[in-house]
C-alpha cells in the first residue's frame, strides 16, 4: 500500500509519501516540506490572515499534484496548533475539501502529543529511565514523558515558537530585556513540567524533528559533516557544543543567523528563541542528556496507519 501524509503545522507543511510492505514495514518514497507559515499574523488575533491562507491552499494544491503523480492508495492530513486555535481554521478546512477534494483532521493537542510520541517511538528506544519528550511548534509545544512501558504524562502548551515571536515582540539581536520577558513566560507557563519531571526522576530530553534537527545540522556543518547526507534518524547531542551554539545564536541578529551553515531559511526568524527555550528546559529540569528523534508527528500517524487506526 502507498500512503500519503500530509502535516498543516503552523509554519510548515509536511509530505510524506511511503510504501508499506507485507510485513508492515515502510520505505519512503517522497518527503518534501514547504514553509508555508499559516500562522504568520493569526497568533494573537486568533484569526487565518488572507495571504497566509492562500500560501497553504497553493502548498496543498502542490502536494495534491504530487500525490496523483506517485499515485497513491491513501491520503491522510492533520492540522495542528494554528488551524485548530483560530477563528477561521475550520472554515479553511472547509474550503481545502471543497477546492482540491482533502479532508483535513484537525487534531487536539492531546492527541498531537500521543502522536507525536508514537513517532519517536519508532526512532528511539524507550527504556525503564523515563524520557520528556520535546516538540517545538509554531503554535504550540508538546511535552511527553514515556518509558518503556508507554506515556506517563502529556500536555500541550501555547508556547509554540511563532507565537512566542509574536507574543514577546523581541528586538534583534535580543536585549536582556526580552530575556527576562521570555523567561518569566516559561517560568509561569511550565510548572507542571517541571513538577512532572521532578516526579519521574527524568533525566533525558529528546528533542523531536524541527527546531532540533536545525540544531544537529549547525553543528555538524561547523564539522564540515554533511548529516543529510545519511539516513539515522536517531543521534546524541553533545551538549557543550550545544552550549556554545545557543551562545551565538542568543547574541546574533538575523543576518547574522541567516549565515550559519546548515541552518534553513525558514528557521532562522525564530531558532535563537527556541535556543533559549531548550536550554531553559535542560536546566530547569536538571536533565543530562540530549537525544535528536528525525521522527515526530507524520511518523506517528504512519504508525496508526501500519495498524489501521487512520
């Protein structure tokens, strides 16, 4: 069977086309993702803007395109934080099944969480030391604490890094000042984390696609290492490097950010601020260890797919 699944998050659209064989195992065939950003100007209005929207109905229009292309048996689509907390999200929805025929499930963040453990744990091996999973949005963050026997806890916050840019209003480079400010936003946001971590002994983050895989990628480039070019989808980070990393990047403006290599465009407006938010979660925390998952949210519904829950 070929299957295609397709992620509306807040600031990228997702595709994934893959192959399962007889014995449940996938191979992929197409992964691609555009920055469509469908939460540019909607996190504080809580409404879709007009040039947002047509960005998304193009990109879908596209990823339509390709599906019929690769011919594929099945389609499904998620969306996530923007599209789900705004005023205008189902109505957006509702004009991507009448346009181009594609039922969108708008998820809840509960269920984004599950997800998106289930994707890691196709990635990373979950052992009897619980482990505080970490997916950084646009719209929202999830956290999920899972050992080998399955969730121990998940939430969902409204801390994803699109919204805090658009919430916080930073200057660039960042002043001590909008330090401050983003610090007290987490310190009176996460306090059910932070006790929830205490409760479990946890002591490894796993930081799941996204903001983490910008991270690795900066760091092995400064090693002249090409990580793209390989097909690991799990990696350990060491954390002085990251360190030194998250020192430049909390210092540098835009431009300069835009001139790291192995950092994409659509990241860099927000990388230094999920920086931040990284270190304070290690360090609030007390954790010791950092682990990357390639695998998050459409790896997860590919997992409900291979058991035909979707």
């Amino acid at each position: 069977m070929r299957l295609a699944v397709i992620d509306l998050g807040t600031n990228t659209f997702n595709l994934l086309i893959v192959d399962f064989d007889q014995h449940g195992k996938f191979s992929t065939v197409f992964n691609t993702k555009m920055a469509v950003k469908i939460g540019e100007g909607a996190m504080i209005k809580n409404l879709l803007q007009p040039e947002p929207m047509a960005r998304g109905m193009a990109a879908l229009s596209e990823y339509m395109r390709i599906i019929d292309q690769h011919k594929c048996d099945k389609t499904v689509a998620f969306a996530t934080s923007a599209i789900r907390s705004t005023s205008n999200g189902g109505e957006f929805a509702d004009n991507v099944q009448k346009e181009l025929g594609l039922s969108i499930n708008v998820i809840d963040g509960d269920e984004e969480a599950q997800l998106i453990y289930e994707g890691v744990d196709l990635a990373v091996k979950f052992e009897k030391e619980p482990m505080v999973i970490m997916d950084i949005g646009g719209g929202s963050t999830e956290f999920v604490i899972a050992d080998e026997t399955g969730v121990l806890w998940k939430k969902s916050y409204l801390l994803g890094i699109s919204r805090i840019l658009q919430m916080l209003e930073p200057s660039d480079p960042v002043t001590p000042s909008d330090i401050e400010n983003l610090n007290n936003l987490l310190q009176e946001q996460l306090t059910e984390l932070l006790a929830n971590c205490e409760k479990f002994s946890v002591k490894t983050l796993i930081g799941s696609s996204g903001s983490f895989d910008s991270f690795f990628e900066m760091i092995m480039a400064e090693k002249g290492i090409d990580r793209l070019a390989n097909s690991v989808v799990s990696e350990e980070f060491n954390l002085d490097e990251l360190e030194t990393l998250h020192q430049r990047l909390i210092t540098y403006d835009y431009q300069t950010r835009k001139s790291i290599p192995g950092l994409v465009e659509m990241r860099v407006d927000t990388i230094h601020l999920a920086s931040y938010f990284v270190q304070w979660v290690l360090e609030q925390c007390g954790l010791e260890r950092l682990l990357l998952s390639s695998y998050a949210l459409k790896e997860g519904v590919l997992h409900r797919a291979l058991e035909n829950r979707v």
